[in-house]
C-alpha cells in the first residue's frame, strides 16, 4: 500500500483532497501541486524548482495526473535507470488504473542502459524505439503514460510526424537543467519538433548561463518563454528546517602524492599493483573523513559497475596500514551513479556482507 502521511488538515489555501492520491502526498507536495495547477490555469509552461529529497517525482506525476486524466502524458529523464525509478515510483503514486497504457521508449547501447531495460521490462511494461509502435500504442482511448529519455525524443518526434501520434496533452521534464544547450536536449522545448500543450519542468539545479556562454545554441532556465515562470521552489535550507532533508557537511580532503607513495609502500607495493592511484587517493580521502568525523557508514558512487567493484575489493588493502584498530566496524555501501538508486545502496550498506577483519569494513557492491 502506498504511504499514508494523514494529511486531514493541509497548507492554508489548498483545497481538500479530491484524488484518491492526494492522502499519498506530504503538506509541501500538495501546495507545489496546488501552485502548478494554477499556474497552468494560466499559461502552457512552468517550472518547479525543489531539493533532493523533497519528493519531485511523486509531484509531477499527480500534476500530469490531474493535467491529463485520461489523456496522454509523457515522462522524460535523461537516464534509462531514472526512467525504472520514476516508473516505480509512479506505480505507487496512481496506481495502474490512473497510469493506463504504459510505454517506455529508450534504447539499450550500452552495459548500463541494458541493466536498465531489463529493470523496465521486469515491471512489465513495453520497451520499444519503433515510432509505428509508438503512435499506435498512446492512440488507443483511455489515458497513456509514456516514459522516455532525452535521447530518444527524436523517435517520438517521428512517431508524431510520420505516423500520426497525437500530440502529448503534458509533458513532464525531469531533471529539466540538462536541457538548456545542445541540439538533442533541448528539442524538447520546441512544440514543431514535439508538440505538448502543457509542460513542467523540475529540478534541483536551474542552470543559468552567463557571459559567453550565451549563444544560440544554449538558453537560461531564467527564460520564462521557455521554462515558464517557477511557480514553486524548496530550496535545501527550507526542506533542513521542515525535516525533509538531513543536514550535511562538505568535506573537502587534499590526497598528495607522498601520501600515495607510502601506502604502497607500507603494502609493499601490492596496493600499486591492483589499485590506480586516483582510485586510492579517493580511498584515502574517504577513509580519512570517516575517522576524522566519526563516519559509520558511507555511500560512494562511481561511473561503473566495474569502478565500484574494484573499490569495495581494494579498499580493505588500502585501510589496513593505518586505520585506527580501536575504532568500530564502518560499513562502506557502494553504488555507481548509472545503476542503482540511493534507497538501494543504503539496503546494500545494511546486509550481512563480508567484514574486513582488519579494518572492520563491510564492503558490498551494487
């Protein structure tokens, strides 16, 4: 069952629950979701602007719900493992019936965009690049949700032109800061290109450009022809202060050299041989930071399965020379940024994974 946060008295100016989803969204999410409704009352375009953590993607697929009923609406994420997750997450959010036909279009060219289809496919739903398919799967009657990356907006394109899609009745852009420069990303925008007669744009980080950076092909999320005004924004210091997110600290840890030099020296050299030294300099780094501060547990993230695997194995090596004998067992939950989410490396930095019993790390990779 989906979570139920009891919202029985809601912000100040939103109307009661009308949606079987609506007791599924906390208090700030109502009041983002009651900003864009209005805001859509009167324009096409908006954009919303919240921290990590704060629940975007539950937001935009009540938005795009309440938008386009039964309607089309169509998901874009510039990854094909975010795709999974928003899928799940709205799975969880409207449920099957309010999604209706559900299609994924994205390709599959390398490791981790094939990790990803697989996970797609898992939820049982059709992956396809094929823009006859395309047209003829969201034209059926009843409401469609299409889910696609960046990338293969350009197949949805050819879908409308060449074989009669019906325009996308709202259209949502997550992560929407990577679409303002570069021919591909920012098709999106362009209603001759692919037409939509609502779009939300969300993130975390609005980009703007300054100076030089300015040109044709580049354009500021400040560009309200563009990105609409931003009718809601939640900033991290907000979200800290409602308990929505944690607080953190930046660390910034300096690697030399030398440094380098004496752990392999203190490993006789067996560090050198299976470890390169950027990957032990962000061991070093890591390890210094969870002694100094007390870390019991850590999160890292890496470009690939492979680069996660070798740092979970070769940590062990570097951390026995000096690592502090009296401190307790840290676990280290390793991830890379294209194949899992953060909810499934925290499980992982929880499981009974094999501890080092030198240093006393659990290591476990994604």
């Amino acid at each position: 069952m989906p979570p139920d946060f009891g919202n029985t008295a809601i912000l100040t100016g939103c109307p009661p629950p009308s949606a079987p989803w609506a007791d599924r969204l906390r208090p700030h999410q109502l009041d983002a979701v009651e900003q864009t409704l209005k805001a859509f009352a009167d324009g096409d375009r908006v954009t919303q602007v919240l921290s990590c953590g704060t629940g975007k993607t539950r937001i935009g697929a009540v938005v795009a719900a309440e938008l386009a009923p039964t309607e089309l609406r169509l998901m874009l994420a510039p990854t094909v493992m975010l795709l999974a997750q928003l899928l799940r997450e709205y799975h969880l959010t409207l449920g099957d019936a309010a999604l209706g036909t559900v299609l994924v279009v994205c390709s599959a060219l390398d490791a981790a965009e094939r990790a990803g289809v697989e996970e797609l496919q898992a939820l049982h739903v059709r992956v396809t690049t094929d823009p006859t398919v395309i047209a003829a799967t969201v034209s059926r009657p009843g409401p469609a949700t299409m889910l696609s990356t960046y990338a293969s907006v350009a197949t949805i394109s050819r879908a409308h032109h060449e074989h009669a899609m019906p325009p996308v009745d709202v259209l949502v852009a997550d992560e929407a800061h990577r679409t303002v420069s570069g021919p591909q990303w920012r098709r999106v925008h362009d209603d001759t290109h692919l037409p939509a007669r609502k779009r939300l744009y969300m993130t975390t980080t609005p980009h703007r450009l300054l100076g030089a950076r300015r040109d044709a092909d580049a354009v500021d999320m400040d560009d309200e022809t563009v990105y609409g005004p931003t009718v809601y924004r939640l900033g991290y210091w907000t979200a800290r202060d409602l308990g929505l997110a944690v607080p953190y600290r930046l660390v910034v840890s300096l690697v030399s050299d030398a440094q380098i030099r004496a752990i392999t020296d203190q490993t006789h050299g067996r560090a050198a041989m299976h470890v390169r030294g950027k990957t032990i300099a962000a061991q070093i780094a890591m390890l210094r930071a969870a002694a100094t501060y007390s870390v019991a547990r850590a999160i890292t993230y890496h470009n690939t399965n492979n680069d996660a695997q070798h740092f979970a194995t070769t940590l062990p090596e570097v951390a026995r020379p000096w690592w502090p004998p009296t401190r307790g067992p840290p676990r280290c939950a390793l991830a890379t940024s294209a194949t899992s989410t953060a909810s499934q490396c925290a499980a992982s930095g929880r499981s009974n994974s094999p501890t080092d019993s030198r240093t006393g790390w659990r290591c476990c990779r994604q």
